[in-house]
C-alpha cells in the first residue's frame, strides 16, 4: 500500500510551493478525516471508557515522542533544503539521537509521571508504553525529513497508509476489550511504516545530493538556533499534554473521549494550516528563491485555507459529533465553534511564527508562544471546572488574542525585512 500510494504521489507537477503545500494538505485532511472514523470506529467496537484511556495514552505517548524529536523538524525544514552531501549524516544522526531519547523519556515517564498509575493499570501497559514513544518520535521525525528533501507527496503516502491501515487491528481485537489492543497496534504499524518509508525514499534520494556542497550556516548559528529551537518545542507540548490530562481528571474519562474526537477535528485544520507553513518555510529557505513572490502566494494560499477549514469546521463539527452520538454533539459542540473563531486569529500569529523560523528571529516568538502556553493551560485548568470543554476553547481563544496583540508591530517588521532581503541574507 505504502509502495502504490508513494508511485501515485510522485507524478504529476515539479515540486513547488503549491505542489508540495497541497501534498501536505491532502496528507492533513486524510489523516483528520481518518482519525475521526478511527475514534468513530473504535467507540462502536469497544466500551467509551476504554476509549476515553487508550485517547489519553495516546496523546501522552505523542507529546513525549514530540519532546524526544529535540525540534529538529523545525531544523531539518529550515537547512536540510541546502544541505547537499551533509544530507545523510544529519538524517540517520536526528534519527539515533531521537529513538534513544524517546526510549527514556518514556521509561521514565512510566517510572514518575504523575498519572502513570492511571495511565497504566498492568505492568505490560507499562512495558510497552517506552517503545510505543519511541515508534512515534521516529514516525513524526521522519516527516519534517521527507519534507526538507522536498518530498512532501511522500509524506502524504506515508501518513495515509498508516491512517488507514491502524483502523483494521480496531476491529480485529474488539474483542479484547482492552486499551493496550488500540494502543499497541496504532505503535506497531507507525513503526513499520517509518522503517519502510525511510529505508526506499533514503536509498533514491541520497545519491543525488553527495556531489552538492552544502550551503549552511556556520556551526555557532546552527546550534543557536536549534538551542531556541528545541525550548519552544518543550513549551508547544506542555499543551496538548495538559489538556486531556486536565478533562480527565476533572471531567472524567467519559468526557475525554468526547473532548478527543472534538479536538481531533480542531487539530486536523492546524494541520492544514501547518502543510502550507512548511512548504513555505523550505522553499523560501532554497538556494535562488523570490521571497517576496513566494510570501505573497504563501499569504493568498493560507487564508483560502483558513476561511475554508473555519468554516468547514463551524459548520460540520457539530454534525459529525452528533453523528457519532447525541452525547458528543452536547458536549463538545461548544468547543468546536470557538475553536473555529481561533482558527482565524491563530493564522495570523501563524505567519509572524514562519517569518521568525525563516529570518532566524526566535527569541520573540519564543516569548509569545510561552505566553500562548501559559494562558491556555492555566485558563483551562480555571474554566473546564465551570463551563465543561467550552473552557478549552475559550483559554485558547484568549491565548492567541493576547498574541495578537503582541506581534502586530514586529510582524509588520518582518514582513519589511523578509521581502528586502536576498535569501541567503541569514543564511
């Protein structure tokens, strides 16, 4: 399947920012569509609680594997474009360092996480949970990869094999009963498939780039902007690591599940916006590219996407929860319209982000995202108690309008900046 799907997405235009953008997008909306008949299908084939545990195992296990990644996505994006014969050593060097440190921040996440007790009822939970970490801080490296060797339709095969193909142990194990039966086979499979993907697309594509002297920065700059890099990256997690832990113990397990499948949704149109970002980042980060041409096609391309995501959202968020019960749509229907509101102010603060990644000024956007952190975590931990999972949204919300505010100057300063200055200005 992995092997069809990389052939289908390999024809058609040369790579580009609108080619490889609508690769990711596709790769996005598939796998937020599919994550949805994943819940959807799960929460038919085995009891809600049980859903409600594995969701929250699961999000714990892709947070920490975020953590373990060390922010070398947002590095690999941003120099492995003109890394020429320096390629490979980068690659299998990110993916080492990456697999050890997922293994132990998984271990010792079991050994003194403060919810490990409920995360993990069985000793065989807690076993697997070390490597289940591990296989997804490979899967999700391997993106940011694929995507600064500007092969993004790969990308797009490999998130939509494994989509699909982690839908099938949930009905093969109904049976079971248990949380490890989704847990364990969504690990297994990412695993293969990164192993798979990694293995043909690195044998056909490294060849090419070792006659290519690399065009990167000096070491000191590297290191200063993976050391801003990789704390922001701690911040991004604190978020989606604290928000189901925090319904689940104030709201229970019930409603974890209904906040997953709602957030799910809301997280699959930050993905969307997120395809274009990257494509971005690497093409204006190339050797010979227009800056100020590919910012003002990047800008016209994120805002179609964010009035038709938002949209799209608003309208049928709310009727897919009520589709999969009566009791989802009650609960959560709330949160998704305010998360849609977000959507647009978040598109904006989105573009300064870019543009400080692109520009290599980090340092306020570092401040704005701890910012962002602290509000919406801190204003759920004050709301959900009072108004339910309506309170996730209205932190966030509040989170990304103080940002607003805070990068309105700057980013009109880099947006003078970026257009004016030739693209090896900073490196």
């Amino acid at each position: 399947m992995i092997a069809t799907l990389t052939r289908r997405l390999r024809g058609g235009a040369a790579p580009g920012l609108e080619s490889n953008a609508a690769a990711l997008m596709l790769s996005s909306l598939a796998t937020g569509l599919l994550g949805l008949v994943y819940w959807a299908v799960a929460e038919r084939f085995f009891p809600t609680a049980v859903v409600g545990h594995a969701s929250a195992v699961i999000s714990t296990a892709t947070m920490l594997a975020s953590i373990s990644c060390l922010s070398l996505g947002g590095a690999y994006q941003r120099f492995l474009p003109g890394a020429g014969r320096a390629s490979g050593r980068l690659i299998v060097g990110g993916c080492a360092l990456v697999g050890a440190v997922a293994l132990l921040l998984g271990a010792l996440f079991v050994l003194i996480g403060p919810t490990r007790t409920t995360l993990f009822p069985t000793t065989t939970e807690a076993t697997v949970f070390p490597l289940m970490v591990c296989a997804f801080a490979l899967y999700a490296i391997t993106d940011p990869i694929l995507i600064g060797l500007r092969l993004a339709r790969t990308v797009a095969a490999k998130n939509i094999a494994l989509s699909v193909l982690k839908i099938v142990p949930v009905i093969a194990l109904a049976g079971t009963g248990s949380a490890l039966a989704l847990t364990g086979s969504w690990g297994v499979l990412a695993l293969g498939i990164t192993a798979v993907v990694l293995m043909r697309v690195l044998r056909a594509t490294l060849p090419g780039r070792r006659e290519v002297e690399p065009d990167l920065p000096p070491v000191r700059e590297l290191w200063a902007f993976q050391g801003v890099f990789f704390t922001m990256s701690l911040v991004l997690t604190l978020t989606p690591l604290a928000l189901p832990l925090i319904v689940m113990s104030t709201l229970g397990p019930e409603q974890n599940a209904y906040f997953n499948l709602a957030w799910t949704m809301c997280t699959a149109l930050g993905l969307l916006r997120g395809a274009v970002g990257s494509s971005f980042v690497v093409e204006a980060s190339s050797p010979g590219a227009d800056r100020a041409h590919l910012l003002r096609r990047f800008v016209r391309m994120l805002g179609a996407v964010t009035a038709v995501s938002a949209t799209g959202l608003a309208l049928g968020g709310p009727l897919i929860l009520w589709l999969v019960s009566p009791d989802y749509f009650h609960a959560a229907a709330g949160l998704v319209l305010v998360m849609a509101l977000d959507a647009v102010v978040g598109a904006v603060v989105v573009v300064y982000f870019l543009l400080a990644q692109i520009l290599r000024r980090l340092h306020l956007m570092l401040a704005v995202q701890c910012l962002v952190v602290a509000i919406t975590i801190g204003g759920a931990a004050l709301l959900v108690p009072r108004l339910e999972l309506l309170g996730v949204g209205v932190a966030t919300l509040t989170a990304n309008m103080v940002a607003l505010l805070v990068i309105a100057l700057p980013l009109r300063r880099f947006v003078a900046e970026f257009t004016a200055a030739p693209t090896d200005a900073r490196g």
